[in-house]
C-alpha cells in the first residue's frame, strides 16, 4: 500500500508567525496517521519549522535545490543545507522553477540526483502546458519528464522518487483537473513506469496531484485510485484548508 503524502508548497509566500501557528495546530490537531503531511517553506523558514514542527507529525522541505553541495554560486541552497536542517522533501523542477528559472530535464535530474546523494527525498513535478494539452501532447510531455529523470538514475535512488502531476494551467487558477482527467495522467504514468521499468516500481511509486487543490475539492481528488496525494499551494497558506485536506487523505 501507498502511504499517501499530502505536502504543502508555500513558494514564496508565508512568515515565522504562519509557522508557529501551524506548529500549535499541528500539535492540538489528531491529524490522521495513516497520512504523510510536510510543509515546503522557503528556506529562510527551515530552522523555524524544525523547531515549530519536531514534536509533530508535521515534516518539512525544500522547494529547490542546487546540483552542487557547496560553491560560487550566490542565492543558491544545497542539498546538504537542507539536510542540516533536517528537511525530508525538496520539490525538484516545479513548473515555475521550469519557466521562470529556466530548469531543463538536465538540471531537473541533476538535482534529483542530488537531492538523493543526501538522503532527501525528491518530489518531481510534471505537468503540461494547456498549449500542449489543447494540442492533445499531454501524455508525451507528461511521460517525456518522467522518464528524463528516472531513465538516469539508479534502480535504488527511483525508488525514493514521488512525482506530482502538476498541471500548469490549473496552478493557481481555480481551475482544478477534473478527478477523470487527473486520474487519466496519473494511470498513464503508473502503467509506462511499468512497462519501462518495474512493476514494483510502479506498484510503490507515489503520484501526487497539484493543482488548485483545496479542502472542497480534496476527496473527490484523493479518492481515484491513482492518486496517492497533493501538492498543495494556495490553501497550504490557511491552517484550517490545509488540514482539512490532509484529514480528507486520511
Ligand atoms: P495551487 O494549489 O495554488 O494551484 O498551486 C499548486 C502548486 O503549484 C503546488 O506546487
């Protein structure tokens, strides 16, 4: 069975305060143990959500990482930084890290590659354009960065993988996928990774959902068959949605 995983990507947005107020929540809240739940804070905000989060079931991350573990390289963050700080996860090549900051599969892999030298677990995020899916190129592009970065690694390091389905044009839109239409992707991805890779592969791999997920849409969502959770952004920014949800995983 797949433990589902609902995590939070702040971007960057939030504040010390936001963190301390999921912090009290965390530990009042029962929240369903059956569930993995983390938070992606920006990385200022790591060491306080270490201390906010630690006797909580509440994990932490990163929401990018560098391919190198130290040098030149002004702004950037290492794996190995976020290791310190004890983060579990680290988003690696999320939509807007691909269009803003001009990540290619290359530098998607590599941080991958980087994120699991260091014990991370990595959540590679896929997803089409609505160019690309108009154009009817959504399992192509969808399977075409998949496979840039399991096709790369170690049968050992694809098993630490999560990979979320990210539409880009429900990112922050309202617009959700329809439970049909993200089910459709995720079935896609579990049955190529089968047949290029493993059954177990695919039997284990975590597909997560991300896009305009919120409290009211959250279980028609979590309830297809393959998906094993979400990437949340907007309403990982309100403790009572985020919560919410990850109680609707449970
Ligand atoms: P929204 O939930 O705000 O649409 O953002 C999704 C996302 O990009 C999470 O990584």
């Amino acid at each position: 069975m797949r433990k589902p995983l609902i995590a939070g990507n702040w971007k960057m947005n939030g504040s010390l305060s936001l963190i301390d107020r999921f912090g009290e929540a965390c530990s009042e809240t029962d929240l369903p143990l059956n569930v993995e739940v983390a938070l992606m804070v920006p990385a200022p905000y790591l060491d306080a959500a270490r201390r906010a989060f630690a006797d909580t079931p509440m994990a932490w991350g990163g929401q990018t990482l560098h391919d190198q573990a130290a040098g030149a390289f002004t702004g950037e963050v290492s794996g190995p930084m976020l290791a310190e700080f004890e983060a579990r996860y680290v988003l690696v090549g999320h939509s807007e890290r691909r269009a803003l900051f001009q990540e290619d599969d290359a530098a998607v892999l590599a941080r991958v590659v980087a994120a699991v030298d260091v014990g991370l677990v990595p959540i590679v995020c896929v997803g089409e354009t609505l160019e690309e899916r108009d154009a009817g190129d959504t399992e192509s592009v969808v399977l075409g960065q998949v496979d840039a970065v399991l096709a790369g690694l170690e049968a050992r390091a694809r098993e630490r993988l999560v990979v979320a389905y990210e539409p880009v044009w429900a990112i922050g839109t309202g617009k959700t996928a329809t439970p049909e239409q993200a089910q459709a992707v995720h079935a896609s991805i579990r049955s190529h990774v089968n047949k290029t890779y493993s059954e177990a592969l695919a039997e284990g791999l975590r597909l997560l959902y991300g896009g305009s997920m919120k409290a009211a849409n959250a279980t028609e969502l979590l309830t297809q068959p393959d998906i094993d959770g979400g990437l949340i952004g907007g309403a990982s920014l309100q403790v009572d949605d985020f919560l919410a949800i990850c109680q609707s995983a449970g």
